[in-house]
C-alpha cells in the first residue's frame, strides 16, 4: 500500500547576488536558490500549488510533490526566481502583502526596511499579472504585514479580508489561501480566516504537509542564508534538520492543538509564541 502524501512546503523571501549585512537572515543568493531548484528537479520533485495540494489530498494521491511559495512581494522574485522555475518548469506560490504593491519601498508595511536587501522593491501589479500568466498563484499576506497580535478585532479583519478584496479586484481570480505574517496568529484570527472564505493558512511551523494537518495552520519550512544543501535535502525529505526540531515540533503541537490554550500560555509565560 502507497505511504500518504506528506509535501514539504517550502518559504523563500527575496534573492539576492550577493549578501551584505544588515540582510535579513530570510534572503538568499540566486546561486543557492538556483542549486536547491536543480537539486528538487534531479529528485523527481514535482512543484504543485497549495489548491493543488488539497486536491490531492482529497483523492489520496501519491507521489513526490514539493510546494514553493515566496512572502512579501519583492521585485527580485520576478527578477531571479521566475525564469529559473520556469526553466525547470515548476510553479510557485506568492503570499503577497497588499499595501507595497507599486510603491518605492516597503515603509508603509511592519515588513523591517533596515534588513532588506539593497536595490530591492515592491513587486508592481503589471509584474504580479506577468506571474499569474506564468503559472504562478497569487494569494494573501494581509494589508501591512501587522503582527496580529498587536491588532485588534476589527484591525484583523481589515488585514484578512481587505487583501483578499484587492487581489481579486486585480487579477480577477479567487483568493483562496492566507499566510500570517511573521507566521504569528491567534484564536481569534484563526476564525477571521476561516470566516472570510480562505480555504487555508499558512504558519512557519516546521514539518511535512500532510491530510492530517489544520488547514488553518498548515507547516511551511522556512529556507534561509544559513540552510546548507544537506540541511535542504533533510527539510524537504522529512520536514526537520534534526531529531531535536522534530522533539520540539511534537512539543508544539501538542500545546498549540487548541489555539485558545496557545493564547493563554503566551500570556502566562510571557514569551512571543508563533
């Protein structure tokens, strides 16, 4: 009997030529992201979409499928990334953060300008229709990329459903998929998401995708300038680097099954929990 599908996704930011401090930890070379590319497409890896995904879900496939998806919406992602997946024929995800599109900079979003990489911008809504019409699907990352944390009932739902609102009204197609920025969410955003019609969401918690998964709460693997080929390799294979991520991602699920009990225990222990 085939094993169930268990598909890493995988979560990129911008690329770069080279890196230069202050440059957030997320942005990687072109070079690296061109060899984890090769490496996905000398495994047999096929890259699907996240309704793709669910899809299989639903009929129980089996296979090697791989999930790319980029946060933000940076220029460099048209730039570098879209001929090289297109050379390899695959396609990508883009959770795009609304309030940046055709701007100079990212200084209308909580998105950190001062780590960002130099001659780096907003991706334009001419480029973003380019990528639609290359394969690419193009879902929400809120408004500002706020920390949902810091906002109130009323802030989450402009943030959730406003993206969504402006994305259609653009390229003319549902909106069907979210990602919390900084991958932090709550109780109550939980619901707003659910209320506002996605039909998932996407945190930053480690691990393989699979059918048992929340929707609501689905594992990306975050792919930054310090993941070495082996560890890429190991990430996309089994969801950890190492035994003791893996111990800890147990941990989490467990205390993190129920959102509310997540939001009370971030409380009492005073600590910033995703």
């Amino acid at each position: 009997m085939s094993s169930p599908l268990k598909v890493p996704i995988l979560m990129y930011h911008a690329l770069v030529e080279k890196r230069t401090p202050p440059l957030h930890t997320v942005h990687i070379t072109v070079d690296a992201f061109r060899q984890q590319m090769e490496w996905l497409a000398a495994e047999g890896f096929q890259t699907i979409t996240i309704s793709q995904l669910l899809n299989g879900f639903e009929k129980k496939q089996t296979g090697k499928y791989c999930v790319i998806t980029f946060d933000d919406g940076y220029q460099s992602i048209y730039r570098y990334a879209m001929p090289l997946l297109k050379q390899y024929g695959f396609c990508a995800t883009l959770y795009l953060t609304t309030a940046a599109v055709g701007q100079n900079d990212f200084s209308n979003t909580s998105i950190h300008s001062n780590t960002l990489p130099l001659n780096d911008k907003p991706l334009t809504w001419k480029e973003i229709k380019e990528m639609q019409a290359n394969g690419w699907s193009i879902e929400a990352h809120s408004v500002t990329h706020s920390d949902i944390n810091t906002l109130n009932a009323e802030q989450i739902k402009f943030e959730v459903a406003e993206s969504r609102k402006i994305i259609e009204q653009q390229l003319k197609q549902p909106v069907l998929h979210y990602a919390f920025p900084f991958g932090k969410y709550n109780a109550p955003s939980l619901k707003v998401v659910r209320d506002a019609g996605y039909q998932t969401a996407a945190t930053v918690h480690a691990g393989l995708c699979s059918a048992k998964n929340n929707l609501y709460r689905l594992p990306r693997l975050e792919i930054n300038h310090t993941t070495t080929m082996a560890d890429f390799a190991k990430k996309v294979e089994t969801g950890f680097v190492s035994n003791k991520e893996k111990l800890k991602a147990s941990a989490r699920d467990i205390m993190f099954s129920n959102p509310a009990i997540k939001d009370i225990s971030k409380k009492i222990l005073g600590k910033k929990m995703n």
